[in-house]
C-alpha cells in the first residue's frame, strides 16, 4: 500500500497575509542631502571649535594663576630682601689697599670682622677711599650682578688737606682749569665728572692734640692761624663752602681711627636701611594727614566740612594727635576765632598759653593740651617770618 505524501509548500501566516493585503511599504532609511550632511559637519566643527576654546581659556586662565602666584611669591621675596636685616647682606664695603698701610686701620677691619660684614680689599678709581656695592636680587638687562652705591669716603691726613686747600684756592683765584689742579684734586674732580651722583665724604684725621677739639666742641684747626696749614680760617671755611655747594662734597674732622670705623659703620647700616625707606615713603608725603579724599576734607556749598579743613590744619603741626586738633577746633571753630582770642590779651607769654589748659580726651582718660603745643600753634598762625622754627 503507497503512502501519500504532501509536497513541502510555504505557509503563509494570517499575519502576512494581511500585510500583503495592505501593501504596506518596508522601513528603508531615508537618504540625508547634501545640505544636512555639510549642516551637520558644520555643527561638528563647531562643538569641536568649543571644546578647544574652552579648554585654551581653561588652560590661560591656569597659567595666569601660576603667572601671578609667582609674581605674588617674588614680591615678597623682594620685599623681604629689601628689609635692613637682608639688605645688609647684600652689601660688600671696599678698601683700597692704601688705607691698610696707615696706622689704626686694624680698628676697622677688626669692627668689620665682628659685626661680619662682608669686606674685599681691592684697589679703588680714588686712592685711600671707601666704597659699597650692593648685589642686585637677579641679573638686569645688562647682566650686571651688583651696582656701586653713591657713596664715597676718603681718609685724608692734615698734609692732605693743605695740598687740598691749596689747590681749590688756587682754581678759585685763577683761570686753571680743573684737569690742572693739584695731583690729589684732579683724580677727585674727574671721578665726579664721570658721575654726578656720586656723594663724597672726606674724613680728616690726625692723632697730635694740637689739632682735637676744646672743652666747647670747637675743632682747633680753625682756631689756630699760625698752625701748620699755615691758612687763614676764612681760607679754610671757603674752600668747604665750595665743595659743599659745588662738587657735592663733604668734610669732617675726625680724631682717629676709632671715628672712622663709626662713621664707616653708620654709612653701612644708612644704606642698608635705604631701600626699604624708599619703598615705604615714596607713596605719599610724611606731613600730610591721611583721608578719603584725594584733595582733602570736601567743603560744601553750605560751609559744611569747614571745621575739618582747621582740624587737619592743625593735624600737619609736629607732634599733634587728632585728639589735639578736635580740643582746639572746638573750643574755636574757626582760625579767625583764635586769632580775636589772641587780639584780646595783652602779653605775648597769654597768647602763647592761650591753648594750654584745654581738655583733651583720649582712650578715656584727660589730659592737657599743654603749654608747648600751645606756643607752637601761636607761632604758626602769628609769625611773620616763614622761615620760624616752630619747636
């Protein structure tokens, strides 16, 4: 008996058939134009533009901060390195190796030692004188390490003075030029040709008695016509004028070299002291009292403000606290008020202790003006001369 088999056919589903029924159309992707293709590669480019800027604004900005925490890190540096305590460290006090040869001068080079200061023993443009140098904190432009201070001494002897006094003299009394002077004149006068800034101090010394100061302070040398010098003193005083006012130069005479090494001390520990003074004064003025405004106490139409421009009038007088100044303003409100009270007395010594008993508070506690801020108020507001010394 044959056995009957279907032939293998494809069903088709309900499913499908509806699907065929309907003419459904298949989910093929939709091709993008040129135009959205450039739109979305311009789109591209831009985000990437945006990242890039971020992150160079990101990076500048990082940059800054370091740029200025360093700019921060080396003003305090140099800050600290401009106080007299660091400065001093940085100065070096050159000898010329003539000074050795005289007598005393172990006196300084052992001050120097002690204090250890830092000393080089080399040969100066002017014999037997005195220098400083200062390191700088970084090389400048023309890579110098240090700079020469202003500052110049030379140690001279009572010969040196009468060859000196000689040779001015003669300059002032002739047509001589100065490049003819004597041989210890004309090295000086160049060096201060060259530079102008230069400060120089001769330090005359001389151990015989004859030449010291008496019981009144006065120094002998200008005492005695007949003396060695052999000069007048009006001789002597226009030869210092001159130098004074002309070169720039100054003169002491000085017992020994104990004074030397003082004045050489005092000099290193001035210039020491000289840069940090400079940075903390070059702001503003010392006698001007501080405020809000940059022209003083503002003065209204009204006449208000006023009383404060008196106030701080008074405030600019040495040694005159706002306590002071507020005492005396309100007692008189007015300069013109004060100077009727002085019309009314009689005598000089009333007017000059008109102020002396008033009352000034401060920190809770009374005190008086007293009779020598007083006196210098009268003379402020009274003198005729402008030149008056108020203390």
């Amino acid at each position: 008996m044959s056995v009957l088999r279907r032939a293998q056919t494809w069903e088709v589903s309900e499913s499908e058939e509806s699907d065929a029924g309907r003419g459904t159309p298949s989910h093929a992707r939709k091709r993008r134009t040129k135009e959205e293709i450039e739109a979305d590669r311009q789109t591209a480019r831009e985000r990437k533009e945006e990242r890039e800027r971020q992150r160079a604004a990101r990076a500048r900005e990082k940059e800054e901060r370091r740029g200025e925490q360093q700019r921060r890190r080396e003003a305090a540096e140099n800050l600290k390195s401009l106080r007299p305590e660091n400065c001093l460290k940085s100065l070096t006090i050159c000898l010329d190796p003539a000074l050795l040869q005289q007598d005393g001068s172990d006196i300084l080079l052992d001050t120097l030692a002690d204090f250890e200061w830092r000393l080089s023993i080399q040969s100066q443009q002017l014999p037997r004188s005195i220098t400083w140098t200062r390191d700088l904190p970084q090389h400048g432009d023309d890579g110098k390490s240090s700079v020469e201070e202003e500052q110049v001494v030379l140690v001279l002897d009572l010969t040196d003075l009468m060859d000196l006094v000689v040779s001015v003299k003669k300059m002032l009394h002739s047509e001589e030029e100065e490049r003819g002077v004597g041989s210890f004149l004309s090295p000086l006068l160049e060096c201060l040709n060259r530079d102008a800034k230069k400060a120089v101090t001769l330090l005359v010394t001389d151990s015989q008695p004859d030449y010291r100061t008496d019981v009144h302070g006065v120094h002998l040398l200008y005492r005695t016509p007949g003396s060695k010098l052999g000069m007048e003193h009006l001789d002597i005083e226009e030869v210092l004028v001159h130098l004074q006012l002309c070169k720039n130069i100054s003169l002491f005479l000085l017992d020994g070299w104990q004074e030397v090494t003082d004045h050489v001390c005092a000099v290193t520990k001035a210039l020491s002291k000289r840069p940090f003074k400079l940075l903390t004064e070059r702001a503003e003025l010392p006698f001007c009292v501080d405020g809000s405004w940059a022209s003083g106490a503002r003065v209204e139409r009204d006449g208000s403000g006023l009383i404060q421009v008196w106030s701080r009038q008074i405030q600019q007088l040495n040694r005159v606290s706002p306590a002071v100044a507020s005492a005396v303003t309100a007692a008189y409100p007015s300069p013109q008020l004060l100077l009727q009270a002085y019309q009314s007395l009689g005598s000089e010594d009333e007017r000059k202790g008109l102020l002396a008993g008033l009352v000034v508070k401060s920190g809770g506690k009374e005190r008086r003006i007293g009779p020598e801020i007083s006196a210098r108020v009268y003379r402020c507001l009274t003198a005729q001369n402008g030149q008056l010394v108020l203390d």
